[in-house]
C-alpha cells in the first residue's frame, strides 16, 4: 500500500476569531511555512490516512494571496476536528510573530 | 470561446491576422526591447540578481497604467518617482502598521492620497507609505506591495525566483505548456495590490524575452505573453472574430478568462509561423502577434483601427484598410445596443 502524500496544514483563529484553515502541497510548503509564522498561525504536516482524510474537506490555500485569502474559512466542527487530529487539543489560537 | 465554433472561422481569423503581421509586425521587436532594456540598466540587473533595479523599472512600468503615457511621464518627471531603495530603508526601522509587517500583511491598507486617510488611522502620522509623492495613493499601495513580495516572497532575489518558478513549469511537455509558463510568473504577481493582468503581461513579456539570451525558458515564457487592452479587444470585435467564435464579452478580466480574447490571440498565433517574419523568432510568438494587431490599431503605430479613425456607431467605411474586405466591420457602440 502506497504512503498518503504528506500534506502542510496552515490553521489557527484571525483577528475576527473566525477559524480557518487551508492545505498546501509540498512545492508551496516553505513559502506557506514563513507566512504562516509571519501572521501568528500553526502549521502541521498531514502524514497519516486519518489525517488526510480530515484534510480533504479543506480548502486549498494561496501562498501568494494577501489577508484573508492566505487561508480560507472553516466550518467550526471541521477545524476542531483538524486540531484533535494534529494534537488532541483544542482551538488554535494566533501568536503574535516577530518578522524577520 | 464557444465549442461550437467551426475549425473554418479560426482560420478565417487567422489568415486576417496574419495580413496584419504582415502590415504591421515588427520584425525587429526582440532587438528593441533588448536596447531599451540595456539602456535602463535592466539587462545587467539581471546578470547581478539586482532586485532594487528591476523594482524601479517594474514600478515605473507599472505607474503607466490607466493613464496616457504623456501625462504618467509628465508627473514623474516633476514629482520624481520611488525606488526600492526609499522603501527598504523605511521599512527596514520597522513602522508601527500592522499592515507593514510583511506581504501577507499588507492588505486593505486603503491610503487615500488626497483625503490622506488609510484603515489604520492610529499609524497614519507615522507612516512611511504617504511620504512618496505619487500620481495616486493606490500607487503608493502598489510600491509597497511590490517591495513586500519580492523582498518576503521572493526573499529579495526576483531573478532567482523568477528562475525557480519557470523552472517548475518547465517540467510538463503538456500541450498547456505555455499558458503554465505564462502562469508561472504573471499569477502570483497580480496579487501584489495595484498590478493588472495586462501590465503585467505587457512588461514581463518584455523583461523575459529580451532580459538574457541565455535563458532559453524565460525567452519561451516571454513569447507567449499576451497584453490585452482596450485596442487589441476592440479590434477582435470589430474584425468579427469574437463573434465568429462564439466569445463575445465586454472589456476587462473577461479578456484574460478562458475563452477570451488571450486564448483567441493564442490560438491564432498557434497557427502563424513568426519565423516568417523574422528567422531569429521562435515559431510560436503570440506576444509577435498581439503586438502587431496593438501597432495596428495604436495612434502611435499605424493608427488604422481605433475610435478616432472609426465612427463605432456605424460600420467601419474605411475601404483604404488593408484587411477591409476581411473583415465583417462589426460596430462597436451600436445605436440602440450595448457597448462593448
């Protein structure tokens, strides 16, 4: 049996409080990675068959879209299930970044 | 464009625009661009991987839309214009704005030039983004913007990832193959604020094809670069290839969707072989095409298709046209319909 094809998970809670949540494949993954650290979300990497079964209700993201179109509203039930998938806990919520 | 268009309108549309490259194509158009391009330092910034160059140069390209050229010359010339070094240093002492923390961020900064207002009105005083003296605020915007993608998208390497982007795309052998190139570069840029599609595709069509020699992607990208403005979509529909095939649609975003008047370009240029015209051209040159049906139209070019040579109310009576008869003359702004 074939290994799911990793995919990067880029979530948390915006300003508004509103969650969201997007995918990214691998070739966008570093440039998703720095955003994501810049605008204070998490980041996980989706390996497992359960895991990405989660993830494939999910929008894709845009690591070239500014503001909100980085990464795309969610339905409430469906980001909590993603944070019990990355870590059994609860909501995210966003950190302030440094910028580098 | 509609599937129901026949194979025999296609080539109706291509043998009208053909006679336009004829009269119109520019077969010295690589070895001009390539003069400009040297002369505004861009070709070297290349070579040295300048960012800060090949900035200034964009932005100023970028500050000529929407506006005629005389009049975006003339406010450059009196109020100066805004270079990437200006902007990274005043971002380097990082301003309160939240919006200024990085590309991502920069969004719905709203700056108003004249009402001198903006969304973050507690750092509106200490803002660096309204001390350019700009033709408009939305400009202002664009710089900034521009500045924060290729300083934390591009990690302040434009050639690089220009380089890199091209690079995927060079991959497929797909028959998409071109519009993934086209795609590569000119997609993730028009979400920097203020830069249109056909600026984009206007300059960086330029800048690729005549940019380096060496790099035979960017020459391939470059080529197939279509700008679409008001004269080359006015022109297929006046000539009645919109409506041959099926793909009428008024001016805007709707010229770059598929279907519109891009894909048509492309598709006749497809079959217009531009080493005709010049044995040096690759052989599928859409920019070629699409820069000669503009010269064909532009007061600056030939000044043959164009609104102050052609009452738009009526069907075009210039029997002196080099393709009158084939063309079907569609008017523009028909009495009693919709302009298009």
């Amino acid at each position: 049996m074939t290994e799911p094809t990793p995919i990067l998970i880029v979530f948390g809670t915006d300003g508004e409080g509103k969650p969201r949540a997007s995918r990214f494949g691998e070739r966008d993954a570093e440039l998703a990675t720095k955003a994501a650290a810049l605008l204070g979300f998490r980041t996980a990497w989706i390996t497992d068959e359960a895991g990405c079964a989660i993830t494939q209700a999910l929008p894709d993201g845009n690591v070239f879209a500014r503001g909100n179109g980085f990464i795309r509203l969610v339905r409430q039930s469906a980001f909590d299930k993603l944070c019990a998938a990355v870590d059994g806990r609860v909501a995210a919520t966003p950190e302030k970044a440094a910028v580098g | 464009m509609s599937n129901q268009s026949k194979p025999g309108e296609l080539d109706q549309a291509t043998r009208l625009v053909r006679r336009i490259c004829r009269v119109a194509g520019d077969p010295r158009l690589i070895d001009k661009l390539s003069r400009d391009l040297a002369t505004r330092g861009v070709r070297s910034a290349i070579r040295r991987h300048d960012t800060g160059v090949l900035f200034d140069w964009l932005l100023e390209t970028i500050s000529y839309q929407g506006i005629g050229n005389h009049v975006a010359h003339g406010y450059m010339q009196r109020h100066g214009r805004v270079r990437w070094n200006d902007i990274a240093a005043l971002l380097k002492v990082r301003p309160s704005c939240p919006k200024l923390q990085s590309y991502w961020h920069f969004d719905h900064c709203g700056y108003q030039k004249v009402e001198r207002c903006c969304a973050e009105p507690d750092h509106f005083a200490a803002c660096p983004l309204p001390t350019h003296d700009l033709r408009n605020g939305r400009l202002n915007q664009a710089a900034y913007s521009l500045v924060l993608f290729m300083r934390d998208v591009a990690n302040g390497d434009f050639v690089g990832w220009i380089d890199r982007r091209l690079a995927d795309a060079d991959l497929t052998s797909a028959p998409d193959r071109p519009a993934r190139l086209r795609q590569a570069v000119v997609e993730p840029l028009t979400h920097a604020y203020g830069v249109s599609n056909k600026v984009l595709s206007m300059a960086l069509a330029n800048f690729l094809l005549a940019g380096d020699a060496r790099r035979v992607v960017w020459i391939e990208a470059g080529a197939v670069m279509i700008a679409v403005d008001t004269l080359v979509h006015n022109f297929l529909h006046r000539t009645g290839i919109l409506g041959r095939l099926g793909a009428g649609h008024p001016y805007g975003p709707a010229c770059y969707a598929p279907g519109g008047c891009a894909e048509i370009l492309e598709r006749i240029a497809a079959n217009i072989d531009a080493r005709r015209f010049n044995p040096a051209f690759p052989a599928n040159f859409p920019r070629f095409v699409q820069h000669a049906v503009w010269a064909f139209c532009a007061e600056g070019g030939l000044d043959q298709c164009n609104g102050r040579q052609i009452d738009d109310r009526k069907r075009c009576a210039r029997n002196e046209c080099p393709v009158f008869r084939q063309c079907d003359r569609v008017p523009l702004k028909p009495k009693n319909g919709p302009a298009r």
